[in-house]
C-alpha cells in the first residue's frame, strides 16, 4: 500500500522560508510526478508544482520565482522550499502522487497546515 | 494560469442525479483528455474519483462517471446518497506542462 508522510515547521513568521518534506514508502518512486498542492482555509485547492524522479520540474506560474521542489531518491523523498512567505501563504499543504501522462493524484499526504503569522 | 470555472454550488435529493460542471480553454480541458475528478471530505485530503475524463480508479462507485465535450468537462453523480455530501474538483493538465484546479463545488444532499 503506498503511503505520503510528510512534516514541516507549522508556523512562520512573514519573510521566513516554508519548508516541508514528503516521504513515499509501499510503492515505486520512479515513473510518477510527485505534487506539492495547497488549500488556504476555506478556499480551493492550488497545485505548486511537480518533480519527476530525474528531478525534471514544473511550477506553477504565480509561485515560480518562489518555489523549489527538489528529489532524494536515496531515500523515497521530495521536498518543497518557498521562500519569502506572506500570510497568503497560509494553507494546508499536501503532497501527492501524480500519474506521467495525466498528473491525476491518486496517493495523497495527509496535509500540513501551515501558518504565517507575525 | 486561470483556474478552472465550476459551479460554486449544487444539491440534490438522495436517489437523484447531478451533474457538476468545469469549463477551460482550449489549452486545457480542450486540449487534453487529461481531467481529473476529486472529492474532498471536511478535514480530508482529497481522494481522486474520476481521471482521463471518463475512468474510474478502482474502488469508486459506478455512480460517479465523467465526460467532456469542447472545453466543458463533467461529473455526474447518479444515485445520490448522504455520504457524497463534499465538495469536488477537477483538474486538468494544460499545454504550458503545468496542472489547474478548478474552484470547487460543494454539493448539497438534501
């Protein structure tokens, strides 16, 4: 059974670095895209970005200069870095397992919350 | 990107049939048969229902089918019952290699 666990500072201040890591365990980590995607409170979901297991990616454009999602199949893990966090920032943010020709996420993480506040 | 334009809300009574729609452009939903379906419980991740605009992932319920025509995809849920009350959303690969959301759709068991 493949299973996401990922983890990360829940809070940060304005200006600070969000970091958050997805491990993948039960399943090949090779022919999939692996997703960062978030939900700020009460809204709908926004996809970050993407990795491949050759580290090829793809972002979002509205986050792009903000963002980097970077690999480690050493160890069956993706990790996402934005940088120069605001309070519209705050979600919860997921990771996911997303199929090579159609990106649909079939595996999910169980969501982070992540909270921006002075 | 823009996000995917779907209806903000929908409701239904149980037994019933509703049908939820998503409109892109053609440099996504027009382009690709590549939407993706999902149902999101409160609190939840989301679990995929529907991918490639028609198929099922196994497990999910016969009731729930996809389809799409022009820049205009669709969920269609037969059979309603208390526990598809959540909302949904689609998604759909687009032609700058990148993934759009639509808003999302809370739909209502009446």
């Amino acid at each position: 059974q493949v299973q996401l666990q990922q983890w990360g500072a829940g809070l940060l201040k304005p200006s600070e670095t969000l970091s958050l890591i997805c491990a993948v365990s039960g399943g090949s980590f090779s022919g999939y895209y692996w997703n960062w995607i978030r939900q700020p409170p009460g809204k709908g979901l926004e996809w970050i970005g993407e990795i491949n297991h050759s580290g090829s990616t793809s972002y979002n454009p509205s986050l792009k200069t903000r963002v980097t999602i970077s690999i480690d199949t050493s160890k069956n893990q993706f990790s996402l870095k934005l940088n120069s966090v605001t309070a519209a920032d705050t979600a919860v943010y997921f990771c996911a397992r997303g199929y090579w020709n159609d990106r649909s996420s079939d595996y999910w993480g169980q969501g982070t919350l992540v909270t921006v506040s002075s | 990107q823009s996000a995917l334009t779907q209806p903000a809300s929908v409701s239904g009574s149980p037994g019933q049939s509703i049908t939820i729609s998503c409109t892109g452009t053609s440099s996504d939903v027009g382009r690709y048969d590549y939407v993706s379906w999902y149902q999101q419980h409160p609190g939840r991740a989301p679990k995929l229902m529907i991918y490639e605009v028609s198929n099922r992932p196994s497990g999910v319920s016969n009731r729930f089918s996809g389809s799409k025509s022009g820049n205009t995809a669709s969920l269609t849920i037969s059979g309603l019952q208390a526990e598809d009350e959540a909302d949904y959303y689609c998604s759909s690969y687009t032609t700058s290699s990148t993934l759009v959301f639509g808003g999302g759709t809370k739909l209502t068991v009446l």
